[in-house]
C-alpha cells in the first residue's frame, strides 16, 4: 500500500507538470509497467483526483487517453498574514488561480482580529463549488510542535498562537512559513526546476535555498538574510540591525521614506510608483539608493550560492519593470569582471505566500485522501463475488 501511494503521488506530480500525458508516457519517465499504472490512473479516476482529457496520436493501435488533474476535485484558499495588510487566494485542485483579493487590515492578533480574517475567508469557502481547505503563510517561523508562529517581529509581536486561529476557522487551516510557502509556489507546475535562491522581498526580507526541488535545511529552511549587513555606517535601526539588508530594502522602509517627503500620512506602495512615474524627483532618489542597495544584497547572495535568484514579494512586482536599471547597478559593483548574477522575479509576486499556502492546503488534502482512494478500491476488489469454476 505505501509502495502504491508513492506511485499515486508521482502520477499525480507528472500529470501536474505535464497536462495531456498518458500511461505509457508515465510508465516510461518512471521505469514502472504500462499496467502498473493504468492501475492506479483507474483508481484515481474512479476517486475524481483525474480525468481523461482527450486522445493522443496513435502509434498503431488505439489512440492513449491524454490524462488531466480534475480541477473540480477540490478548492482550496491561501491566506497571507502581514502587518497591514491580508492577502487571499482561492485556486482550484489544478492550481488554478481563481480569484485573488487584497484587503487592508492592520494586524491586531485579538480575537476580533482573526474573526475579521474569518470573515474575509468565509465568502470564498462559500463560493467555491467541492469541499475546500484553507492555508495560511505567517511571517517567521512556524513550531508546530509548541502550536506558535516564532520571529513575527514585522507584525510587531515576537509571536502568535496558532490555537485561536485553528478554532476560528474550524481547524481546516494548515499554517506554514511565508517565506517556504512562497518558495512552493515558485515549483508548482515545473518538472524541472533550476537550483535557485529564493528571496521572499516584503515587509520581512528572508530567503530560502532550492536545490534538487527541494528546500535546502540548515538550522531552518528559511534564511534571515535581513540581516545581512550592506552599510556599516547605516545609524538607523527602525526595522532591525543598522545597515541591513531588512532596514535598506524592506517595503516598509519604502513607504516611511515616501510618507516623509510626501508627506502623504496613509501613502500606499502602488502609490509610491505611482508618484515616481509621474516624474517625482525627491521619489526617483529614494528609489535609486534602494536599487543600489538592493544590488549589493543580490550581488553577495549571488557570490556565495552561485544559484540563479528568484525575487518575489510585495516588491517583485514593482521591481521588475526596473530590472534593467538593477542590473546596471549590479555590473558596476564588477566593472572589470564578467559578473553575471542570473536574475529572476516571481510571477506571483505580492500573492507569493498565499498561493504558496493554498498549495500548501493542497498537498495535505492529497496526503490526506490518497490512503482512503487506494484503501476504497482494494476493497472493493477483495468484496467483489468470485466466480464458479467450471468442473
């Protein structure tokens, strides 16, 4: 049975990456018999987890069925927890993105507070159509032995209970970290996934090391690359150790820049490059030393993995119509090397940990629902009425 249930996961992982595969396709990438898995392909189409697609070329016999995962199977949501703001998440068994919201609520971690999140969670419960599982990202680090959220200082509290957030949402919540949720995200889909450093680029600034598609754990999976020094003479120390790589490049750091020469006291980040394209010069100065800044601590990151490097984040969005400009900051930090940091920007961007956290909720469900499939049709064969031999 555990053999099978390996099986079931990587059939499910193949067709995942490869939408329109068929056993034999299967059969081959994974060294297993045609009728091994047209086996389980049945029982995962008979426990709704799959579907036939269509029909493939044929290459002298029947046309092969073309395999799908069944987006209706189950739906699932994904919530971010930061500072001031929520974002939310509602994706389909596929991975679909349906419906993505952000809503800007100021995190209090009272009751009052997660009864507004569940309030935000529950219209999407309502709307999606199969039974759904909900995800959350925090900030930090998640114990769940001792049931806490370590580390969330950018929510300005060292750490949350688990407990109270379980009981609001009916205990179908699974709850991970940011910064590793968001690293999921970037995986999902891919067959093949480059050796990459991952940097979660938001109010929090941490990193994660992917290698072999899988996260790379030292003491904890995430890295507190915040930290990471990038001007010793940096005298400031509003969000964490002076000169780092949190207090030079963090979003929050942005926006206090802007609302001080803007004086705009609600000033938003969209707002922000907003204002900059509008040709704001006091903003276009704040904006150039955070690119400078920013280039140091990919530069260094760069060096030491020698990995290609994912941004993601509230920040990826933002950043990458300026990708240009971080790279000519990059080359001047080589001028007479041929330096090449291999940069990349997550597609997700501010949704990073959410979706991550959605697909988080997914794989539990798998992990959750596969034993009862497998164990369902071995029944069913060992219940099914022996025929009479003939004498």
């Amino acid at each position: 049975m555990e053999v099978r249930q390996q099986n079931a996961s990587y059939i499910l992982h193949d067709i995942e990456c490869n939408p329109g595969i068929t056993n034999a396709e299967i059969a081959q990438s994974r060294g297993l018999s045609v009728p091994t898995i047209s086996n389980i392909v049945n029982i995962l189409k008979g426990g709704d987890m799959i579907m036939t697609a269509g029909t493939g070329e044929s290459s002298g016999g029947r046309r092969p069925f073309q395999l799908s995962l069944n987006a209706g199977y189950r739906s699932y949501v994904g919530v971010s927890i930061a500072k001031h703001t929520v974002y939310l998440v509602l994706i389909d068994f596929a991975g679909e993105i349906l419906e993505k919201q952000r809503h800007y609520v100021d995190f209090a971690g009272t009751a009052d507070y997660w009864q507004q999140i569940a309030g935000l969670v529950r219209p999407l419960l309502e709307q999606a159509k199969a039974p759904c599982q909900v995800g959350m990202a925090l900030p930090g680090f998640v114990d769940c032995a001792r049931n806490l959220a370590l580390d969330t200082y950018t929510l300005g509290v060292s750490e949350v209970s688990l407990d109270e957030i379980c009981a609001l949402l009916d205990n179908q919540v699974v709850m991970g970290d940011s910064c590793r949720l968001a690293g999921l995200a970037q995986m999902f889909g891919k067959k093949d996934f480059p050796d990459s450093f991952y940097i979660l680029l938001s109010r929090r600034i941490s990193g994660i090391l992917i290698h072999g598609k899988e996260f790379f754990h030292l003491k904890k999976s995430s890295l507190d690359i915040g930290s990471m020094i990038l001007d010793p003479a940096g005298c400031t120390s509003a969000y964490g150790i002076p000169g780092s790589f949190l207090e030079l490049c963090s979003a929050s750091r942005v926006i206090d820049l802007a609302k001080e020469s803007t004086g705009i006291a609600g000033l938003k980040l969209g707002e922000f490059f907003e204002l900059l394209a509008e040709g704001n010069q006091e903003l276009r100065k704040i904006w150039d030393v955070y690119l400078k800044n920013l280039s140091v601590a990919l530069h260094n990151i760069s060096a030491v993995f020698g990995v290609e490097i994912v941004v993601g984040g509230e920040m990826a969005t933002y950043l990458e119509p300026f990708a240009a400009e971080l790279k000519e900051y990059l080359r001047a930090l080589n001028p007479e090397h041929e330096w090449k940091v291999d940069l990349h920007f997550s597609g997700y961007g501010e949704y990073d940990d959410a979706y991550g956290a959605a697909l988080e909720a997914r794989g539990f469900e798998i992990a959750k629902q596969l034993p009862r499939i497998l164990k369902n049709a071995a029944s069913q064969v060992q219940a099914k009425p022996k025929g009479r031999r003939r004498k």
